[in-house]
C-alpha cells in the first residue's frame, strides 16, 4: 500500500561514473584528431600519442579512484588532466564535479556543473529522452550524485515544451528518478545523506512548485501528480527523521484532493493510501487522536476507492489501518 511498509534496504556502493562507450571514443578523436600527422613531424605527432595515452590512463585512474573513494587524489590527477586537455568531455566533467561535491568544495562544483550544462545544452540540445537514458545508466550502476547534477538539465528541457500535460509527465518523471538516487544515498549516511537533501529532496520539492505551476495543465491530473510527488518526498522526510515536514507536505496533497475532487476524492485509491499515510506521520508526532481519526477516515476511502485492481488489496489495506488503530488503543 505505502512506500513505508515496503522499502527495502538499499546498500549504496562506490561511485562509479563513468560515461558511455561513446563518449569516450569521441573524447579520444577529439583529442587524437587535434593535431594531424600530415601537419607534425614524426616525432611532435608521436610525442602528442604519447601525451593522449597517458592523459587517457590519468583518467581511469581518477576513475578508479573515485570508485573507492577516494575523492582527493582523483581530483587532483583530474586536475591535472583538464589543464592539459584543450576540450574537458562531458563524462570529465561530470566526474569532477563528483568529486567536488563529494569533498565540500561547493563553488568548484558549481563551476562544474554550469560547464555541463553549458555542455548539454549547446544549440541543438540533444532529445530529453536520450538525457533520462543516461540518467537511468547512472542510477542502474549506482552513480546517484552524477544521476542528480544530470537531472535538473533534463527538467529544464522538459519545462520548454509546448504541451502542460507533457511537461507534467516529465517533471513527475524527475522527481520519481530523483527519488530512486536520494533513498539509497541517505541509507548510506554521511556526506551522501548530506548531498541526498541538498540535491536530491530540496530538488523534488523545487518540481513539486512546478507542477503546481503548471495551471494550463489538465487541473485533474495536475492535482494527482502533485499527490504522487508528495507521496515520494514526504517519504524522504521520514528517512531523514524530519517528519514535521511530511506530515505538512502530506496535509496539503489531502487538501489538494479534496478542493479538486469534493465528495469524490474518496474514489481514487491514492486518497486513501495519502491518508493512511497521514495517520502513521501524526502517530509519530505523538499527536494520537488526530491519528485515529485520519486512520478512520482512510478506511472509509480505501472503502469507497473505485480504482482498486483487486479486492484482495483492498481488504489488505483496510486490515493495516485497522492494525493501527488497535495498536493507538493499547
């Protein structure tokens, strides 16, 4: 029913952030290219494959090292690489800027990521769908800071199109992936848990006002979009034992349905599971008769819901409320 009953352990590993093998052999024919034979001595060409080799073995060697860890020492054989590369790629960049958020260094990592951006979105920008590709790779091999830098790139796109029920389902589609990085990286703790908020739930709730915004947007789906986004993020407050905030955040997607839907809100399924929700987060706040009385009104929609697929589910999601409120009666 809940994210809550449901979320299993996650164990984050090393990022690793490297870039498609196409990128690469780009970057080498960039470099390989810059200085042709036919216009260099033997030795000047030979001295500059030289140079490309060893700049390509620093590189994997940031790699290596930023994949254990050890986010110093790759940022400075980056460094290193960058001052001598004429053209720093997209996957050397995105690496850099791993590593400077990684160590603290705040402005050197903004620096980084404008440079991608600005990177990404030279005149023609590429298709949106091929940035999300990417950022499925990433978050697919556990390189959740690099899928965050990437993701406000792509709901910027997104929020150049001409069509508000299309830009509804993009920026929903961010906040869901920024989802996917944030949990696991708070479960890792330390300075992950820290760039989770920073980049991962401030950036959802940054969307959550775009949607909002998006008025010309059919208003039914707005609204429920608005409700599947709270549902994520108030979670990432739970993780964070900030539970003030989702139970506000959680309140104002109840209101939400009800302005929008009236007496009808109860037939959507979401509405009860929102409210169920709302119930736990008032129980954790100690404030017991505003849990019983929300667990009682969930039960009533999860009830009346018209979207159920089966019953068996919704017997199930009647049976937890019940559970809760036995367990406010002891």
């Amino acid at each position: 029913m809940t994210t809550e009953d449901n979320i299993e352990n996650i164990e984050i590993e090393a990022s690793n952030v490297s870039i498609r093998q196409e990128t690469e052999s780009t970057e080498e024919a960039v470099i390989e290219g810059a200085s042709s034979p036919s216009t260099l001595s033997k030795d000047e060409a030979g001295a500059n494959s030289r140079k490309a080799r060893t700049r390509a073995l620093q590189r994997e060697k940031a790699r290596a090292l930023a994949s254990q860890s050890k986010y110093y020492e790759a940022i400075s054989t980056l460094e290193e690489v960058s001052v001598e590369d004429e053209e720093t790629t997209l996957g050397i960049k995105l690496l850099m800027a791993v590593c400077y958020l990684q160590l603290g260094r705040e402005n050197k990592a903004s620096k980084a990521i404008k440079e991608i951006k600005k990177i990404i979105l030279s005149d023609p920008f590429p298709d949106v769908d091929d940035i999300m590709a990417l950022i499925d790779d990433l978050i697919g091999n556990s390189s959740f800071t690099s899928a965050l830098i990437m993701l406000p790139i792509a709901s910027e796109i997104y929020l150049m199109g001409k069509e508000p029920d299309e830009i509804l389902d993009g920026l929903f589609r961010c906040i869901h992936k920024a989802n996917d990085c944030a949990r696991p990286m708070i479960n890792a703790g330390d300075r992950s848990r820290v760039l989770a908020i920073d980049f991962g739930i401030d950036y959802m709730v940054e969307l959550l006002g775009e949607i909002k915004q998006q008025t010309k947007a059919d208003p039914e789906k707005r609204v429920m979009k608005q409700a599947l986004a709270i549902t994520l993020i108030s979670y990432n407050y739970w993780m964070i034992k900030d539970n003030s905030k989702g139970v506000r955040f959680r309140e104002q997607a109840v209101a939400a349905m009800e302005k929008q839907f009236g007496k009808h809100a109860s037939q959507r399924r979401i509405y009860g599971n929102m409210l169920y929700n709302l119930g736990v987060g008032y129980d954790i706040l100690n404030k017991r008769s505003k849990s019983k009385e929300t667990y009682e009104k969930a039960i009533v929609a999860i009830e009346d819901a018209q979207d159920f697929d089966d019953e068996d589910t919704r017997r199930k999601e009647i049976q937890m409320c019940r559970e809760k409120l036995k367990e406010l009666a002891k």
